[in-house]
C-alpha cells in the first residue's frame, strides 16, 4: 500500500543517482510512493523513494528505485542512463531516460525495458497516464 513520502528523500536518491526526476513523477511519488500500476501489456509495481522516517518505512522502502537501479545496472544489456522505476516481477522494468539537452534531467516518458533482449519500448508520455490497479 502506497504512502507519501517526504521531498528530502526524492532529493537524496536524485544526488544518489545524480538525476532529476520529472516533476510529475516526483508529484505522485510523493503522494503514493510506490504502488501498483498497469500498462496495456503488463502490471507493474512501483519501486518506492526510500524513506528512512522510521522503522515500518525503512521496511517498506528496502526495495527503492537507487537499489534496484544499481542492480539492474549489473546486468549486461540494462541501458546505463537508465532508471529503474518499477518491476513486473519477471525480471523486465518500467524506466525513465535523461533527456538529450541534459544527461542529468529525466525525461517523463515511460519505457520498458526487457531483460530478455535489453530493449525499451515506450509504454507512455508520462507517469500519470498508466492505470492504477
């Protein structure tokens, strides 16, 4: 179950990835950090900003989006100026990509990526387009 976070942790995985994150993905995540979502062909789970507020947060955060980007970074076709945003549980993961005037601002278009072929297919324009399960 999906729950705010606070702006200082959104900030912090930004220095830890050394990204932007798009303001309309920013704005939900902070509303509903983390969640379910469906695109036409899968569903999903959002990874969460990890909150480090208090202990059930800690837990409930363990899998967010600097880990499981790190991770995903370890496999050889995972695009390496990608964000790992969500996961399908089969290994594939919803992705945002800089934008090509500046390496460090994400771009609001949603791409996933399959760990099977190593690309990405876009799936929306922005985050608030996909369904909510």
């Amino acid at each position: 179950m999906p729950f705010p976070v606070e702006e200082k942790y959104v900030i912090e995985t930004e220095q830890n990835l050394d990204v932007l994150f798009p303001d309309n993905f920013k704005a939900k995540m902070l509303k509903d950090n983390g969640g379910p979502l469906e695109t036409q062909d899968d569903d999903w789970q959002l990874y969460p900003f990890f909150d480090k507020s208090d202990k059930k947060r800690i837990s409930r955060t363990s899998n967010h989006i600097a880990l499981e980007t790190k991770e995903a970074r370890r496999w050889g076709n995972f695009p390496a100026n990608a964000i790992a945003i969500a996961s399908n549980g089969s290994g594939d993961h919803l992705v945002l990509l800089p934008i090509a005037e500046n390496i460090q601002q994400l771009g609001d278009e949603i791409f996933a990526w399959n760990h099977e072929t190593g690309q990405t297919q876009k799936v929306a324009d922005k985050i608030d387009e996909l369904g909510v399960k």
